[in-house]
C-alpha cells in the first residue's frame, strides 16, 4: 500500500515537471527561451519543445506580417517649398527574434516608431528633391521604392523585414488646395470661353455663308421667274396681237367686258366717271354690241 502511494506521489510529481517543462510554439510564432534573462534558445518551427522547469521561460513574438498606419498624414515640403500631406503605410515582420527582442525589447510600440523616424526621414529627404507633380504622379513608385530599400536595410539592425511602404494619398494642404482648385476653375473657365468664342465665330461664319447662297438662290430663282413672266407675256402679246388683227371689235369688245368684271366684283365698289366715256360705250349700246359680237 506504501509503496502504492509512493508511485502515485511519483507519477504527480512527473507529471508537474513534465507539464513546467514542455511548451509548444505556434507556426504565426516565434519563442525565445530565457535563462535567468539571458536568451538560451529561439524557436522559429512550430513543434512542442521542453525547458529547465523553474529556471527557464519563454516569451513569444508575431512572425505574421504586421501593418503600420499613421493616424494623421504627416506634412512634408517638396522641392518647391510647398508643403504636402502624405498618409501613408508600413508592411513588416520579425524575422530574428533575437535581435528584435535585444533592440527594441520585444516591445512592438517601440519598434513601429523606429520605423516611422525611418520612413519619415526618408520621405523628407525624397520629397524636399521633387516638385508636387513628381510626389504625385511621375515618380511615386520610385520613391516609394527607394523608401521600402532604405527602411529594410535600418530594420535589420532590430531584426526586422520592411516588405512594403506605401504612399497611401498624397494631398495639398486645404488653402493651398482651395487656391488650386481656383487657379483649375479660372482655367477652365478661360478655355471654356475660348471655345465658345471660337464657335461662335464658327457659327457667324457659317450663318454668312449661308445667307450669301440664300441670296444667290433667290436671285438666280427671281431671275428664273422674270425671264419666263417675261416669256409669258411675249407669248400673250403674241396671242393678243394675232386676235386683234383677225377680229379688232371682238377681241376690244372682250377686253371691256373682262374690266367690267374686274371693276364690278364687289356691290360696295363705287366709281364716278363720266357716262359718256368710251369705258361704258358697250353699256350704252348692248344690242349693237351684242349684234357685232355676234
């Protein structure tokens, strides 16, 4: 029975040193063993590892790819003395445990404003070289290269990896921006008048033209017109003549009738004419007239 008791006591006792001594390390992990606070071991494979029960312990850091943000852009001054404000962001990861933890103490505040004064100075320096347009557009992936090299290579020193920096958003400062969006909209604007000025010209241009082939067409159609009234009314003195001479009475005696009919169209037309005129001479003699028709 005592010695019962004495293997269970054993196998307790086993247990609990077995349970302080063994610690397993996540693959998104790295583990530093410490012994008596110097660094023993650093375990970069995920596995179940075992220790000095009591003496040893383990700290552990991300080995994930970590993100820097700023809060606020930081403002900058470009070659030509104009300020920017630059929102940006950091890609990093631990890749020595060892010598992170001796640099910055493990501590990740610490590290991420290491790297903020890196990427800072080192966007101070590249801006206050180039104009905004350059910041802006023409030389953003350089610059943003020539970021990620330099603050990979002051990095190493904590045992870290800089796999990225970004320039997020590159913006004018808001009264520098108001001035800008203004000098944009005279601009326009200008160019707006310009165009409009143009097409009015444009427009004046083909309204003359237009004017002046109207006038052309009308003439050459008036001109069309007379010379066929003109035509026409050889034709009818033509007719005129030939009538008159084969019968002189008839064709006066149908030309006072046709102005009778045009004189007397209407019952309030009022004329006042001698009645001895020869204007009514077929009035004054119908029946003869009728007689000579005949």
């Amino acid at each position: 029975m005592r010695n019962l008791g004495t293997v269970l006591l054993g196998l307790i006792a086993a247990l609990l040193l077995l349970s302080l001594s063994a610690f397993s390390v996540d693959q998104r992990e790295y583990a530093l063993v410490f012994r008596l606070g110097e660094i023993v071991s650093v375990k970069k494979e995920p596995g179940l590892y075992f220790k000095v029960p009591l003496v040893d312990n383990v700290r552990y850091f991300d080995k994930r790819i970590l993100t820097l943000n700023w809060v606020e852009p930081d403002r900058f001054l470009t070659s030509e003395k104009k300020n920017v404000l630059v929102d940006s962001f950091i890609k990093w990861r631990i890749v020595d445990p060892a010598k992170y933890y001796v640099s910055v103490k493990g501590d990740e505040l610490q590290a991420e404003r290491r790297l903020s004064q890196t990427v800072n100075d080192g966007l101070r320096a590249e801006f206050g070289k180039r104009t905004i347009h350059e910041v802006v557009s023409g030389e953003r992936s350089k610059i943003m290269e020539i970021l990620r090299q330099r603050a990979d290579r002051d990095s190493r020193q904590m045992g870290i990896q800089v796999l990225d920096v970004r320039l997020r958003r590159v913006d004018l400062p808001q009264e520098v921006s108001e001035s800008v969006y203004q000098r944009m909209e005279a601009e326009r604007k200008r160019v707006a008048n310009e165009l409009r000025s143009k097409g009015a010209g444009e427009a004046e241009k083909i309204r003359a033209d237009a004017d002046k082939q109207r006038e052309v067409i009308i003439a050459e159609a008036f001109s069309e017109a007379q010379k066929t009234k003109g035509e026409g009314d050889a034709k009818a003195a033509e007719i005129y003549s030939q009538a008159y001479s084969k019968n002189p009475e008839f064709y006066a005696f149908y030309r006072s009738l046709d102005a009778y009919r045009n004189s007397f169209k209407s019952k309030s037309d009022v004329m006042v004419l001698d009645p001895s005129s020869d204007f009514f001479k077929y009035m004054r003699n119908s029946g003869r007239a009728g007689s000579a028709a005949k």
